[in-house]
C-alpha cells in the first residue's frame, strides 16, 4: 500500500531502484485510473492536493486481471456530452448495469447510482455541479467492471 499526502498539486516521481529474482515486468497501477505505469522508466504522476492512502499498487502485467474491456466496450457507449453537460451510458445489447459510481482525482466517491434508473437504455449522470478536473466513471455489469476517463471543462 502507498500513502501520500500533499497540500499543492506536485508530480510524483516513482522508478524501481533493483529487482531481484524477478522476470516479469513491475508496474505502478492507479485503482482509480486503471492507468498502469511500467517502473522501469522514470514514472511522473500529476496528483491534486490531499491525502492518497491504498490507491496505487505494485503489479507485474501490463493487464488488469478480469473481464476484457473489449468485450464490454462493444456493450455500451459511454460518452460526455458538451452540450446538456452529462454523461451518457448507452446500452448496445442486454447487457445487465448493476451500479455506476463516479470519482474525482483523489479517488473519493461522488456518486453511486443503483436501482430502476439503470434497466434505461440509456444512463446520464449529471456533471452541472461539478469543476473543471478529471472525473472516472465505474460501470459495474453482469459481465464485468469498466472504468472511463473524463475531463470535464
């Protein structure tokens, strides 16, 4: 588990000093993101001021464990759109959503939605009272979890 605790925006510096009896490849993954970070290079992470306790974790594949994003992308369109200001989750086939919830960049969780509103064909979330930042939207389904990026403006 790592913990840093930040009162200003800073990047973060990480990279692997040695490894021993180690074939594989060691990689820096974001919970949040999902972004994985080979420590092999010289990583740089923008992180907002607070505190980040057990959201990075060391890995050794560049792939997440579990369902194929893939799969569930050809599943569901999900999409910000600029206009009415939310996030659209479309359903392409049956596909069963059983919750979404929404982060911001610290990893807090803003919104979690479950209930009758998810048998729609289409899900919005509403993003009119939140800041400009990057957002991650988590779409828990009968097939899997997907997470995607946002950055709202």
């Amino acid at each position: 588990s790592t913990r840093k605790e930040s009162s200003a925006a800073s990047d973060v510096y990480k990279r692997q000093d040695e490894k021993q009896h180690i074939d594989k490849t060691v990689y820096l993954t974001d919970k949040v993101s999902g972004v994985k970070y080979n420590l092999s290079d010289i990583v740089s992470i923008n992180l907002e001021p607070g505190t980040y306790s057990d959201r990075f974790y060391v890995s050794f594949g560049s792939e997440t464990l579990g369902v194929d994003d893939q799969v569930l992308k050809q599943h569901l369109a999900v999409y910000y759109d600029n206009v009415s200001k939310k996030i659209n989750i479309t359903k392409q086939s049956s596909i069963g959503i059983t919750k979404v919830e929404m982060y911001n960049s610290l990893g807090q969780l803003l919104t979690s939605t479950s209930g009758k509103i998810l048998e729609k064909r289409t899900i919005q979330l509403n993003t009119n009272n939140l800041n400009t930042a990057v957002y991650i939207v988590k779409i828990f389904t009968d097939q899997g979890v997907i997470s995607k990026k946002f950055v709202l403006y």
